[in-house]
C-alpha cells in the first residue's frame, strides 16, 4: 500500500530519459517494476521475463518502466544483456520511491527460506540465471509491480517472498484492452 509520502515521490519520479513518470501515465498505461539488486537471480528472472512479455506488454498498450538501486550505466548493462536496451528506468539507490510504493525490506524468510532456497536453485542454475552475489542496493529490499494509469495506481503485485514470480501481463490486462 502506498505511503503518506506517495503522492510527492510519485511527483518527482522521473526515467533516465527525463520523463515524469506520472505523466507517462496519463498518455499510456505504465508497467512500473520495481527490481531488486542485479546480483539477485531473481532480479536477473524478471528482466528475462520482462524481455520475453515486453511484445505482449506493448500489444496491451503498456509503457515499461524499470525502476532500481544502481547507477544508470550498470543498470543499462544489465538492460542491454536482457534485451531491455530502450526500456526507461528510474534510478534510486536511496529506496525513497520503493518505500513511497509501499515496499519494505524482506525478512529472512521472504530472503532466505526453503521457497527461496528451492526458487533460487531452479532460476539460478536449471534457468541459468545465475547466483550473483549483492551489487549495489539493499540486498534486503523487496521488489515490487504497479500498474499506472491516468496517475493512480490501478493493479499492483507485492512480492511477499524474493522468489515470487508475477504475471506482468495479466496484471496489466487486468486495467487494459488489448487496442483494436
């Protein structure tokens, strides 16, 4: 659930490419996907995911925009690796905007438990993702994904373990037509 502090971070959120992305918001809907740091394999799933959904995200109508704890240009590595190279982010190495959305830090359970032990097995060494280790961020901060449209939030998924795998499209359809 969005904090009291929502409305002005939401404000002042801007992509690397100077866009608000409160405004984006208003011109199309925005997949906005908060990610955990680029050492987590889960973080390097949903990029994989992302990438594989992003024709069907379009199909929708959907603006994605990644949001992280890095700098751009290693942000923009990662992108590039995972075919997100034109994809708009938005830095924040401080969480404000992940805490703004509602997000929190993960407990050792939803970090480190059997799901994630198990999860992090199949996405890091079967799915090849592999296991990083912490990169620039809170390796404790949980991620998250939000639906924007006309400026309010419109679906969301909250990651209650690290290992939980969303439906980026589905969470979209939800609010969207497919354009016709």
């Amino acid at each position: 659930m969005p904090t009291a502090n929502f409305n002005l971070a939401f404000n002042q959120m801007t992509t690397d490419q100077g866009a608000s992305v409160k405004e984006l918001s208003m011109q199309q809907p925005v997949l906005l996907v908060f990610l955990r740091h680029f050492g987590c394999t889960f973080c390097r799933e949903a990029l994989s995911d992302l990438a594989a959904r992003l024709e069907q995200i379009n199909l929708y109508g959907g603006r994605l925009v990644l949001v992280h704890m890095s700098d751009t240009e290693t942000a923009e590595k990662y992108f590039e690796k995972y075919q997100l190279r034109n994809v708009e982010h938005v830095a924040d190495p401080e969480c404000r905007y992940y805490e703004a959305f509602g997000l929190t830090k993960g407990t050792a359970r939803q970090l480190f438990g059997l799901h994630s032990w198990i999860r992090g097995f199949q996405a890091g060494v079967l799915d090849g993702h592999g296991v990083g280790t912490q990169q620039l961020g809170d390796g404790f901060q949980m991620p998250g994904v939000f639906v924007l449209v006309d400026g309010l939030v419109k679906n969301k998924f909250i990651h209650k373990l690290a290992g939980d795998r969303p439906e980026y499209v589905d969470l979209l359809a939800a609010c969207c037509e497919v354009p016709g």
